[in-house]
C-alpha cells in the first residue's frame, strides 16, 4: 500500500500540472539603457509583475512556453512569446508623440553645447527618490558657459538627519548638495541700495584634492521689509489621505500650520482644501484676523481614505484663483507624504499637471512629510514645476523653522525664474564641475528638455560651488585678471520684464585656511554630501575628514551648524560598518 502511494505521489509530482519553470531576463530601451518598474503581465493567468533595479526579472511559470505583455508609461506595449529555456532580452520603444505634446523635463544646470548622458536609478523600498546624475568636470575651452537654475528648495538636509538619527542608511538620490547648503543661509551680506542681488566670489584651495580649486559663487537677496509684506492669499492643501494617520505626518503638520496662522495679518486671508478619499473645501477664504476659526478648523482634521491628489491640486487652485490679489502673494501651501493613489499618479503626469498652473501668478509650496512610503520624487517634481519651494519637516522644530523664523525665506518670492549663467574664462580654467546640481537621469537623456530659473525668497544666501582645474600656466602675476563672469537672469514678482545682474570675477586666488568661515563650512557640507552619494569625486575623503572640517569650520553660535557636526559624527559611526573591498564599496 505504501508502495502504491509513492508511485501515485511521484505520477503526480512528474505530470505536466506540477511542473515549474523559471523564466529569467531583462528589459531595456533602445538605447540600451534598463527599465526598472516595467509591467510584465502573464496574459494566460492575469499574474503581474515587475522589472527590478537593473531592469533584469524572475519569474516562475508552470509551463515552458507561455505569453507575457510588457508595459509601461511612454513606451509601446510588447506582447512577447518567452521560452524558460531562454534568456529573454526585451526592447521597449518610446512612443511618438507630437512637438505640442512632448513633455519638457526642467533642468537644474546645463552646460551648453554638451551631449546628454544617462545613469542607473536607485530605489529604497516604498520612498521613491528622482534618479540623478552627479555633474562631471568639463573642459572649460570647449565648454565654458555654464547655467544653475537657482532656487531655494532644502528639503533634502533634514531627510538626510531623518535617515542618519534612525540609524539608517541615506539612499544616495536623496542626496541633492545644493539643498543642503541652502539649509544654513551662510554668509548672508545684504545687498545695497535698490539692489534686489548681492554676489561675492572666491577662489580658494579644494581641501579634498591638491590638484584642484574651489570657486564660490554667493548670491545674498535683498530682505523685504515686514511692515510693507503684500498681502497674502494662502490656500492650505492638506493629504489627510490613510496614509497620514502617523504622529509624524498629520499631527506634525497640524502642529506647523498653527504656526503659520499665528503669523498671518487680517489682511491676509486663508482657504483650507482638503484630500482623503475624496477632495473638498474644510474652510473658505477667512481673513487672518478669525484666528480662532482657522485653528478650529486645523484641529479638526482626521486621516482616512486614498489620496485623490490630482482633483485636490485643481481645486485648490481654483480657490486661489478666485481670491486672487493683484501684485499680492497668492500661494498654495501643499503638505503630503506624496503618496498619490488616485488620479494622476506618476511624476511625468504630475509634472504636466502643475505645468500648466505654473503661469497663473500663483506660487505653490510643498511641505514633505512622513516616511517608510515618502514620495520626495512626486513632492520634488511639484515644487520645480509650480514655482516654487520644497521643504521637509522632520520633527516639530524643523515646522517652526521652515515656517516661523524663515516665513518670508519660505513664503514671500522676491524674484522669480532665476538663472545665473557662468561663463568662465578658458585662459585661466583647464577644467570645472558644479558640484549639486545635479540632473534627472530622465531630463539628460531628453534632448527636448530645458532649463528654467527658480524662484527665490527674500533674505537668502545661497552659495553655489564649482571643483575647478588651472591651467598650469596661471602663475601669481595672473591675479587681477578677470576669471569669470556672473550673469543673474531673474523677474520681479508680478512682473514679466526679463532682468539681469552682473558681476565681473576677478582672478584672485586665497588658501583655504584664510577662505571665510562660511566658506569652509560650505567645503565640510560638500564633502559630508558627496560621501553619503558615494561620489565618483571623494575617493580622496574619509569619515574623519569630514568630522574634523566641519568641527573646525563652523560656527559656535549657530545651534544648525553645531547639530550638523553631531550629525556627520553619527553618519561617520553608521557608515564604518560597511566593509570595503579593495577600490570598491559595498552599499548598504
């Protein structure tokens, strides 16, 4: 009987029902380059799954021969017949699209007259980050006209001190230096008289490699003065989505908007439009004098329900629209974990969809939240795109911050569309890259994409920096000479005339040690981000270099910068437990 069993189990394990065959490939464009998150549904038992990382999948079939059909968002569907036997290579083509429907990626930098160029993407877990492209150095001869889209945008500093107090890993592409060192306002100098721009320059040793230098380039915009702040039509737009039911998501923004209120004018007026299940408006316009009722209104948000961002971004800028104030500061105030479910979801749509409110004169703020399903790519794109700025609150500190101390930085533009444009002098510079900056892969790849400038909140400084190679040649009696030229593009609020500031650098090279105290920070910021992006640039640093220039270099009065020390030490602890192999590193 036994015996009858077994050949009976054994028949049934060898028949063709009980079968498994593993079905293994990879999927990529036409330019070779892999597509991750691609659709791949088995047409026979309706199964889906997705491509991974490097665009390669895994599937177990239960016959050998079976039909799949690839899919995924601008490019054409591919029903394929696959053979488990077989490595299966599939090419996906882009779709045609016609010039008036070709969607424009935004740029942050570009050298002009340069190739495009492309890289892989990173994921972490459910948080979804925009994959960049670290700049590399370009020959100042042939290129050397270089441009920054400007903008005042930090959000990046505090999720990295989320990650790094969590004793987590920071995924690389959250890592955008040019928002990290927008996070300290170094070095601000008032700008005189009329000026709307102040900009100083400075030539200094690269602590991080002997053959190279560091170019600084500090635009400080001039204060606003708060007795004669325009009047403020603000829109709150707030995800009490499901996915918001967490100390550190609703209640925290709760907590923040209180703030905000408590500053607010009774010429100033507020809507409140929320999304969670579906959109609506919690508050119509109400001057800021009715405190009461606002807050009343703030505290009686609860989470529940999917997150319908779309129709809530088209209402809540249709109640901007209509109260909008001439010459006044409309703004909508968007505040999410980012996480669209409904509607417009990817960021190619989301991107379209606040492209086409961007011209309105009403400028749009995001506030990120929350973690584990953090959408930074979706919230980044909204920012860029909407005319406007990108904060992350990570704690109620970070909420007083962002929108207490920094209200006008945060919530008053004092120029709009904001380029400065770089042309370098090639007889002095061999070579230069922008350090931050840094590009989607997508926008590089994109040769219909541009660049447009930021905008840009009163009473900042931000500093951006160039790695520059000289020509060896350059010798002291060089000094003097004129190194570079500067050139602000920019438009007043309200205002379509194009402007432009300009600025003549002169060749004037300093040590490092003598560099101004806000500068070698900035080096320290520098070093301490391109070490978390595991840059191709700082195989030369190390965690205790990184730890011993920001410990000499900041500012005893600042409570920032002394917490940014802290925080390099607790990265230097956490990232030491990575071992090495020889000229590579593992990523955690």
């Amino acid at each position: 009987m036994k015996n009858a069993c077994r050949i009976l189990l054994f028949l049934l394990i060898s028949s063709p029902v009980f079968s498994q065959y593993y079905l293994r490939g990879e999927v990529k464009d036409e330019s070779g380059n892999t597509l991750q998150n691609v659709t791949i549904r088995n047409i026979r038992t309706g199964y889906v799954y997705k491509s991974g990382t490097e665009g390669s999948f895994g599937i177990v079939i239960d016959q050998q021969v079976d039909t799949f059909n690839f899919s995924m968002d601008g490019y054409r569907p591919e029903r394929i017949i696959a053979n488990a036997d077989k490595y299966l290579n599939v090419k996906m083509k882009l779709l045609p699209m016609s010039l008036s429907d070709v969607r424009r990626y935004k740029l942050s930098s570009l050298v002009k007259n340069m190739q495009r160029d492309e890289q892989r993407t990173w994921l972490s877990g459910d948080e979804t980050y925009a994959s960049i492209v670290e700049n590399r150095f370009v020959n100042a001869r042939r290129f050397p006209n270089a441009g920054i889209s400007l903008n005042v945008d930090r959000a990046s500093y505090s999720n990295i001190r989320r990650f790094i107090n969590l004793n987590s890993y920071v995924p690389p592409d959250a890592v955008r230096i040019e928002e990290m060192l927008n996070y300290f306002n170094l070095g601000y100098d008032e700008p005189s008289g009329k000026d709307i721009f102040k900009v100083k320059t400075t030539l200094t040793n690269c602590p991080w490699n002997p053959e190279t230098q560091l170019y600084y380039i500090q635009m400080s915009s001039k204060k606003l003065n708060l007795d004669k702040l325009p009047p403020s039509n603000l829109v709150f737009l707030i995800d009490v989505s499901g996915s918001m039911d967490m100390t550190n998501r609703l209640p925290l923004l709760k907590s923040a908007f209180r703030l905000l209120v408590n500053n607010l004018r009774a010429k100033d007026s507020v809507a409140i439009v929320v999304y969670g299940g579906s959109a609506g408006v919690m508050l119509n316009t109400t001057s800021g004098a009715e405190k009461d009722s606002i807050i009343k209104t703030i505290d009686g948000l609860e989470a529940g329900g999917n997150t319908p961002g779309e129709s809530a971004i088209k209402l809540a800028y249709n109640v901007a629209r209509s109260h909008f104030i001439p010459n006044g500061n409309n703004r909508v105030i968007l505040a999410t974990d980012g996480d669209f479910n409904v509607g417009l979801k990817s960021e190619s749509e989301l991107d379209e969809l606040i492209s086409q409110q961007r011209e309105s004169g009403i400028y749009l703020t995001c506030l990120g939240v929350g973690m584990g399903n953090y959408k930074d790519s979706k919230i980044q794109t909204l920012a860029k795109k909407g005319n406007g700025n990108f904060a992350y609150l990570d704690s109620f500190r970070e909420a007083e911050k962002v929108l207490l101390k920094e209200f006008t930085q945060t919530l008053y533009s004092i120029a709009d569309d904001v380029y400065m444009d770089v042309q370098f002098n090639p007889e002095y510079v061999k070579e230069y890259r922008l350090i931050g900056y840094d590009n989607k892969s997508g926008a590089l790849t994109d040769s219909s994409s541009i660049i447009e400038g930021g905008e840009i909140g009163s009473g900042q400084s931000l500093i951006s920096i160039f790695e520059i190679t000289l020509n060896k040649e350059i010798t002291d009696v060089a000094s003097g000479n004129e190194f570079a030229d500067v050139r602000l593009q920019y438009k007043l609020p309200n205002d379509s005339t194009n402007r432009q500031f300009r600025y003549s650098s002169k060749m004037d090279l300093v040590s490092f040690d003598k560099a101004e105290k806000c500068y070698r920070f900035s080096a320290a910021v520098v070093m301490f981000g391109s070490m978390l992006r595991y840059s191709a640039f700082a195989k030369n640093m190390t965690w205790n270099d990184v730890v011993a220039r920001a410990s000499s270099s900041i500012d005893q009065q600042d409570l920032l910068q002394k917490e940014f020390v802290g925080i390099v030490q607790q990265a230097k602890t956490l990232y030491s437990k990575i071992k090495k192999k020889k000229g590579t590193t593992n990523y955690p």
